[in-house]
C-alpha cells in the first residue's frame, strides 16, 4: 500500500504557508503539527516505524487511512535510495519521532504516473495527494524481524491446512508441484527462452483469482502488459521467486500462501491472510542488467567496444552458485530443470578438461 512512488516533480502551486519542502529530488511539501515533547525515539536507518497515515484528495476527501485497526509497518534502510521511486517515504518518515505527526503534500499527475496506474478522474494532473502521518513505534530492526519471522511461520502452517483441504477437491490438468516457499503450480506451456535472473525487466501477463474462482485484478483489466524488475520487491514475494522458474513463453497456474501476497495487511479489495491464485504468462525479458554472479574469467574479460549494454550476456556459474541462487530465493526445481542444469555442469567440466590437456 505505501508503494507510492516520486522522483522529481513541479507542483504548480506555491508553498503553503507553515509549510517546508524536502529535498529539492522529491519536492513535497510537508508541514508537522505535533512535535514530541522530552525523550522520544528519534527515526533512523535500521529501524521499523509504526505509523498510521491518512490519505486524502484535492478536496480533503479520505481515500484512504490505515486507523485505526491496520497501522502500517515500514523499514528505515539505504536500500531505499538505490530506487529514486520508493525514497520519497523513507525521506517523509526520517523528519519524524515517536508520537509526531505530520503532513505531507505530493503532485497527483506525478504520483500515478510513477505508479503506472490510471489517475482517477476525479484527480486532476495539478491537484495534489496529502499525507497525514502518525507515528506511534519506532523498534530495531533485530526485534521486529524476530516478531516477524515467528508470526509468519505461524501463518504459513494455517496457510498450508487451506491449500491442502482445498487441492482435495478439485481436480487440475497436471499434478502440482511444490517450491520450497510453499507455492503450488504446474505449466500449461513450457517456454523455451532464458530464465529470468535478479534485474532483468520482464513483461508479462497475469490474472489474480481468489480461492473461489472470483477475479480480483488482470493485466487486461489494468490496459497493458506488465513489466517489472526481478528480485527488487517490485511486487510481492511470490511472483519474484515462480518467475525464476520460467522460461520466456511459459504459462502457469500458481497457488501462492498469504504470506508470499499480500500478507497481514491485505491490499485493495483483499483481505488480510488471503491465499490468491495466479494465472501467468511470461512473455519476455524486457532488458537485462549485467549479472554480479559471474566466474572469475567472465568477470575479468574487456568489454567490447560499441557493445550494447543491455544486452544478454552468456555467464557461467559454478553448480555451487547456482545452487546458492535457489536456495536463497526459495525455489525448488523441478526434475527436468536440475537434470538439465547438471547436464549444462557436467559439459562444461569435460570442455575444461579438453583445455587443459592442451
């Protein structure tokens, strides 16, 4: 929900009184009504805040609030700056304490161009969004993991009693298979392009059902094919780690627990701890960026000159990497996948035998 994203923006409309700006890269304009009195906990990097926000249009009508059952939980990290579009946040939130509140205003054209959604049409390009932030927690980052990690352990054991009472009766075209995340599937076109790696840009098209067949949202629905980068919590954790084992071309048919959606929170017309069904079809890889897991030789080689930068390069990974990569991102191959991959291992074993003999 608070994937709102800004970068640089003009508001057309000048600096209401009482109010100071950010930084000039994010340009909004933001006002704190209640400053915190003695000791408080100040808001810094490596740190979860608790907070609720309110969020209202142009003409002070609420779209939509978190208060009071659903306050929002966010990470303070560095990472956030790596991605111009998600800093904004991290930025509001960092000119708060515990117990601050505050506003914060935003240009609408901006704000739902970034987001690659419609803007309603009740939001005109220079109208403005406004946040109304509460912070109520500020805790480290170990003690809230620890909270986290055991609640979602939790949630996984409910989620695996529905999903298996609900396989009981029903019958698919194929036999489902497992990942080591807890996501069922099988394909109904296997693909026979690249697999996707962390960074690539990749298009796709989706159809999210819930359990009872009732469609929430397609990439139909939404007017456009949908494009993302991998392994950057772009979207949710389930489609990050099931597109790792597509080829381009592939269809599938996922079943993905509440804890790989949209989790405790929930998300637009979905309620919290929903386990969701995903029909996907993966279409291509948009771009690639150069891939970090590289063997010695691959990373040591000159670049060409007039290479294209975004084009795919071939990189060899030991098993041992390949391996880690899975293991990391939770994903289980399947037989005919590992079966090729040690074949692919084995064969380059033998062509570096061959070199050394000569």
């Amino acid at each position: 929900m608070l994937t709102l994203v800004g970068i640089t923006f003009g508001f057309g409309q000048s600096i209401p009184s009482g109010y100071k700006v950010l930084p000039e890269e994010f340009n909004i304009h933001y006002k704190i009504h209640k400053q915190s009195a003695g000791k408080t906990k100040k808001i810094i990097i490596n740190q979860f805040v608790t907070f609720h926000v309110w969020i209202y249009n142009d003409k002070d009508s609420l779209i939509r609030t978190t208060y009071p059952h659903r306050p929002a939980i966010k990470e303070i990290s560095t990472e956030e700056y790596k991605y111009a579009n998600r800093g904004y946040m991290t930025e509001m939130l960092l000119k708060l304490s515990t117990g601050d509140s505050a506003t914060f205003r935003m240009s609408a054209g901006f704000l739902f161009k970034t987001i690659k959604r419609k803007r309603p049409k009740f939001l005109k390009p220079n109208d403005y969004i406004k946040y109304v932030i509460k912070v109520l927690n500020v805790q480290p980052h170990e003690e809230v993991l620890h909270d986290k990690e055991a609640k979602v352990f939790q949630q996984r054991q409910k989620d695996e009693k529905i999903i298996s009472a609900y396989l009981k009766g029903k019958k698919f075209p194929k036999a489902l298979k497992k990942t080591y995340a807890g996501v069922y599937y099988y394909f109904t076109k296997e693909g026979k392009g690249d697999f996707p790696v962390k960074g690539d840009v990749v298009m796709l098209k989706y159809k999210t059902m819930f359990l009872d067949g009732k469609v929430w949202r397609t990439s139909k629905m939404d007017g456009r094919v949908f494009d993302f980068p991998v392994g950057h919590k772009y979207v949710i954790p389930g489609f990050d780690q099931v597109l790792l084992l597509m080829r381009e071309g592939t269809k599938g048919h996922f079943i993905m627990p509440s804890y790989l959606c949209y989790g405790e929170n929930g998300f637009y017309g979905i309620p919290p701890h929903t386990i969701l069904k995903f029909d996907i079809e993966f279409l291509a890889i948009k771009s690639r960026k150069q891939i970090i897991h590289r063997s010695k030789d691959a990373a040591t080689k000159k670049k060409k000159k007039g290479a294209d930068p975004n084009a795919r390069r071939r990189v060899t990974l030991t098993k041992k990497q390949a391996d880690l990569i899975n293991k990391q991102n939770g994903v289980g191959l399947t037989k005919k996948q590992q079966k090729m991959i040690n074949k692919h291992f084995n064969k380059n074993k033998g062509n570096r035998r061959k070199k050394d003999r000569r």
